[in-house]
C-alpha cells in the first residue's frame, strides 16, 4: 500500500485554496477604493419613439392608455430629440387610438412646435453669425 506524505496537497486542495485565496485578496482590494468619490449623476431621460409605441400597444384600456401617455410625454417630451417627435407626431392615432384624445393631440404638438422652433433658431444662428455682412443692414 502506498503511502502519501502528510504535507502533500492534492491538486484539488491546491485550486481550491487557490480561488480562495484570490477571492481574500479581490474582496480586500475593493474595500480600499476610495468612498468619497461623487456619486454617477443621475441617467439622462432617454426619448425613444419605440418607447412611446410599447406603452401604447401593451395597455389595452384607453383610459389608462391616456393616463401613461400622458405621464410619458411629461417625463420624456421635453427631452425628445426633433426626430422622434415627428415619429410620434405622424403616428399618435394609429398607436393611441381611441386614447388619442384632444389634451394629448395638444401635449405632442406643443412640445413639437417648441422643439422645431428651438431648431429654427439654432439653424438661423449656425448660417448667419453675429460679425458676418447679412446681419449689417
């Protein structure tokens, strides 16, 4: 019968203390990040179309329809790129439907108009600079 030596580990042993080990050194180095760092700030409020056309396919009653609609385009409206206001613009009755109710033809086309006129503006002052001989009349 072979004899092993006491002090031999099997290669098991060895891994497993081995893992165990890294996990004591991993767990010990992140306690020693630094805890005054400032948090992330908050998320960015992200507009998505797509978004907009889930809530309204996935809620089957008009009125609660009308309600999420309504608390989408207060959270989300006013950061809604041009793009994807004109998507939800062109297509609110097809993706309301009967939820596609007066305040909410109002709601999506104030926000619109504001954003377009945001973009007209922006537009005029990108051609036209301050110095340039078209302002000097």
């Amino acid at each position: 019968m072979p004899t092993r030596p006491t002090l031999a580990f099997s290669l098991h042993r060895f891994a497993g203390l081995f893992f165990l080990c890294l996990g004591g050194v991993a767990l010990n180095c992140a306690s020693a990040q630094n805890k005054n760092t400032p948090a992330s700030p908050a998320p960015a409020l992200v507009c998505s179309a797509s978004d907009f056309k889930a809530l309204a396919y996935t809620t089957n009653d008009a009125q609660q329809r009308e309600e999420r609609a309504k608390e989408w385009l207060n959270k989300y409206g006013k950061s809604c790129p041009l793009d994807q206001l004109e998507l939800i613009l062109m297509n609110q009755a097809v993706w309301l439907g009967t939820a596609n109710t007066p305040p909410i033809i109002s709601a999506i086309e104030s926000i619109y108009k504001q954003k377009k006129t945001s973009a007209d503006e922006l537009e005029k002052a990108v051609d036209k600079p301050r110095g340039s001989a078209a302002n000097k009349k």
